[in-house]
C-alpha cells in the first residue's frame, strides 16, 4: 500500500497527465492518501505459541525495602544507565530528524536498540530475561536516559517492554509461556499497550471501547489511537469496558481477523509512527483476558504509565537544558553572550529549578511504587509536574533560542511539539 502512495505522488509530479486530463483526480487520490492513511491489516509475520509449560507464573521479586529515602544509583543501575546514554547520543539524536520528517523510525534503528537488552532487564530469569527483582526506578532511569536523545524514538524503543512488563506483572501462566519467549530473543516483537481513545475528555479508567463476552471468549468492538509502531505491532494490550465489569486489560495479537491499522501522525512524537488500531468484533480466547480482568490492574497500568511518561519528561527536558545553557552563553548579542543578561540567566535557572523538582518527585514515586508502598499521591504530583513543568521548558528553550528556536535547523522546536504528548497521552510506556 505504501508504494501505490509512492507511485501515485511520482505520477502526480509528470507532465504528462496533463495532456490526458488527469491531474486532478490523481491529486484527488493522492491527498486522499496521505490525510486519511491506508487502511491495512495488523502485521502477521509471527505465530505466538506456547513453548514450554509453566506450573504457575513467574514474577519478579519484590525490591528490598532499606527503610532510607536514598535515589543514588546503584552501580549496577548507573552503569545501565551509561550504556543507554551513550546509545541515545551516538543512535538516537542523530537520526531523531529525519524520523521526525518520515514520521517513521530509520531502518535498523530499532533492531540496533534490542541489542541492549532493554526487555530482559523486566523478564524474570527462569523465563529467559536477566531480571531478579521488580525495579521501577531503575525503568525510570533508562526511560529518562533514553529520552536524552529523542523522546519518540525513545516512546519506539520502550514501546515493545510496556507489553512484556504487563505480561510479567499480570499475566497468567499460559499467557507468559506463549508470548514472553518472543521478548527475550534477537527477534523482539514490536509490541504495543493501547489504552488512548480519539474521544474529548478521554478517562483512561472509562474506555469506550467494548468487550462483551461470547460462547468461546470475548468479542472487542473499538478504536485505539496514537499507538505507537501500531503497523508493524504484532502484539497488542488493549483496554475495553468489559459488559457488567468495568475496564479490563486484553491480548490482541494483529493478525486477528477484525484487527485493521490506520496511520495517524501527530504534532508530536513523528518518529513513533504512531496510529489508530480498529477493532471491528474482534474474536478473542478466554485466555486473553489479562489479570483476571481486575480493575485494579488498570489502575496499576495507568499509574505506572503516567510515572514512565513524568521518566520521558525529564529525560527530554534535561536535553532542553543542556542545548539551551551553551548557546546563550556563545550567542552573542550588543558585543556580550546573551546569558548576561538577566532575563535570560533567570528563565535557564528557572528551567534548571523546574526540572530538578520534577525528576525528583518521579524518582520518589518510582521509589515507593518498587518496595510496595502507596504512591498514588506522588504519581498524580509527577505527572502534574511534568505536564506543566515540561511544557514550560520546553517552550522556553524554543523562546531562548529566539528565530533559531522556531526552525528545525535546531532540536528544540521538535522536543517542545514532543513534550505536548506528556498531557495527552496514556498507555505507551510502563514502567
């Protein structure tokens, strides 16, 4: 499909049609592709199966509680850390631009990035991964680090171990042993969890889309929206209202009959392809129903989520600063760097100030999330932090930069239209 767009742009662009009549209905056809996008069915290059038989699902230990408020990486967690750094500096940031123009990751970008192992850290050792013990924080810093380079390639990356984490943290034997195998080899699924919905006052915790049961499982009916990757996702988890229940958690593999994608590009976060997931009675097993169907697990995804996102935020408002700080301290203006100047000096302090409180109120959400403690209070704090504090740093870099600020010659201006998604945007990541 995406070549008959290609050859109808290429024969958009001859003369020919001219003579013949026909150039206004092949600029009909072409605009009609590119605003609507190209229906297609969900990818289906993979057969999930069962390979090996669990007595009963393996999870990852809870983290140790020190009793000490203490957000100095270990150094385990600090040399994870440098190694998602420095791969966010040399891959990310230099092909963040022209993912943002093709609104589409580079190719091989994404296969490089599962090099790192990102998804085993999350998977419990007896079912592949390297993971011991449940460490949000340590999701935080990689989701943070990797943020550094670019914020939608990070979203493309980090998208795949949303799935595996669900699966690890709710899924149920049957479910672990068919999909978890996947996430651990050289070949990860692109994967996705699907919460948003293209409704006004969206509520993450009152889908629209439904579930109702049938003789042989489930049958979903509904849209799911900027989802990542969603044309070359293999996997899903979709949230639906499920009849008589409330919201509930679904596995939906996108080669399933009813699965159509719909490319949706957005004002921000290009490089993650995102787009629209059509769920027209879609057929499911019983055992596709994730956590038994609780509600409470949607109330864990969600939270968990929106701290990933406050992780996403910090890490690209960091990458605000440190652009900002050496350029109006070279960029001169009246024969002096413009940082002298005392409005200017204020905003980068006041940028610095924001961030910092931001990141630590993440952190410390993070922190009680691992040992098990209540952290509703600091999440809600987190995400607040990072809607508001976020968008201001980002919109005063593009403002510090000045003309610069608003060309894409300079990434600030794709990092501000990123940092809008923080607001928007639930599901995605899971920390």
């Amino acid at each position: 499909m995406g070549f008959g767009l290609a050859a109808l742009t290429r024969l958009a662009g001859t003369k020919a049609i001219d003579r013949i009549g026909l150039r206004k209905p092949v600029q009909n056809l072409v605009s009609a592709g590119t605003r609507n996008g190209f229906r297609a069915a969900g990818a289906a290059n993979r057969t999930f199966k069962s390979v090996q038989r669990l007595g009963k699902p393996a999870r990852l230990a809870p983290s140790h509680d020190t009793g000490l408020f203490d957000l100095t990486p270990s150094e385990e967690q600090q040399m994870i850390v440098d190694t998602v750094t420095d791969f966010a500096a040399e891959q990310l940031r230099p092909a963040a631009a022209e993912a943002d123009a093709k609104a589409a990751a580079p190719d091989g970008l994404l296969s490089r990035a599962t090099e790192l192992g990102v998804t085993l850290v999350g998977i419990p050792e007896e079912l592949g991964g390297i993971g011991t013990e449940r460490s949000v924080v340590t999701g935080a810093l990689v989701a943070e680090a990797m943020a550094h380079g670019d914020l939608s390639l990070a979203v493309s990356v980090l998208a795949p171990s949303a799935v595996s984490t669900a699966l690890v943290q709710w899924g149920d034997a049957e479910q672990q042993a068919t999909y978890l195998p996947s996430f651990v080899g050289e070949n990860v699924p692109a994967a996705a969890l699907a919460l948003q919905e293209r409704v006004a006052l969206f509520d993450p915790f009152k889908p629209t889309t439904k579930a109702r049961r049938t003789p042989k499982g489930y049958q979903l009916d509904g849209v799911k929206s900027l989802v990542p990757r969603a044309a070359q996702a293999e996997l899903f988890i979709v949230s639906a209202d499920l009849e008589g229940r409330g919201p509930a958690l679904f596995i939906v593999e996108s080669s399933t009959a009813g699965v159509s994608i719909e490319a949706e590009p957005a004002m921000g976060l290009r490089g993650a392809a995102t787009g629209s997931v059509h769920l027209d009675k879609v057929s499911l097993p019983a055992g596709a129903l994730l956590g038994d169907g609780k509600a409470e697990v949607v109330t864990e995804v969600v939270r968990l989520s929106r701290l990933g996102w406050a992780a996403l935020a910090a890490g690209t408002g960091k990458a605000v600063l440190d652009y900002v700080v050496p350029y109006v301290n070279e960029r001169q203006a009246f024969g002096e760097p413009v940082s002298h100047r005392q409005g200017v000096a204020f905003q980068v302090a006041d940028m610095a100030i924001e961030l910092e409180g931001l990141r630590l109120v993440m952190l410390r959400a993070a922190a009680r999330a691992e040992q098990g403690k209540p952290y509703a209070r600091e999440v809600a704090l987190a995400r607040k932090l990072a809607t508001d504090k976020g968008m201001q740093i980002g919109s005063v870099g593009v403002q510090l930069l000045g003309g610069h600020g608003f060309v894409k010659e300079h990434p600030v201006e794709r990092w501000y239209r990123d940092l809008r998604a923080i607001g928007v945007l639930e599901g995605v990541v899971l920390l």
